[in-house]
C-alpha cells in the first residue's frame, strides 16, 4: 500500500459491505452451486469486517481484564484482612465479656451459699 492510500477494508463502510453481499453470493453460486455458496456466505460475519473483532482487539481487552482482575484481588485482601482483624477483636471483646459475667456469676454463687 503506497502512501496517501487507505486500505479498501478500512474505507468501506457497513452499507456497502451490506450491498456486496448478494453480489459476492452470486458470483460464488456462479463458480459452484446454490449449497457451497450459501455455506461460504454463512461463514461471513453479520455485520461489516470493521465489527470483527481482531487479535490486538483480544490482546488489548485480555490486559484490561487482567489489570481489573488484579485489582479486585487486592480489593478482596483487603477485606479479608480487615474481616479478620475485626474477627479477632470481637472475639477478644466476647472471651473477656465471658469470663467477667462468669466469675460474677461464680462470686455471686458463693456469696449466696455463706
């Protein structure tokens, strides 16, 4: 491709590409039956070339999706690490509260059987 020129798949647009469709059909049904050129034209996209997606499409989309994995999983550390800490205090706060209301309960018991 010189320079200046653009590349035919890039310039058409989804209309055109949607006009040369039954044309393109007939000229593979022309060359070899209604059943090879109805099978070639149900392998096409639906859409224009430009909708399909390419492999620097997928390497760009697989990197996103990798970058907001990462951050999720970090996002997810976090609060695992702030529910275990707060795990710990409550449990702390409940063994404490425990033992309190118990030798209360034991005082108690002992003063009442004197």
């Amino acid at each position: 491709m010189t320079p200046g020129t653009t590349n035919r798949r890039e310039s058409t647009d989804h209309v055109d590409q949607r006009a040369e469709r039954p044309e393109s059909y007939e000229l593979i049904k022309a060359a070899t039956s209604d059943r090879v050129a109805n099978n070639v034209m149900s392998m096409l996209p639906p859409v224009g070339w430009a909708d399909v997606a390419t492999k620097s499409d997928l390497d760009s989309v697989r990197t996103e999706m990798r970058s907001e994995f990462s951050a999720v999983r970090s996002d997810v550390r976090a609060l695992e690490a702030n529910l275990r800490t707060e795990m710990h205090r409550s449990i702390r706060a409940q063994t404490w509260a425990l033992v309190a209301w118990t030798t209360g309960l034991a005082g108690l018991i002992v003063a009442l059987g004197r």
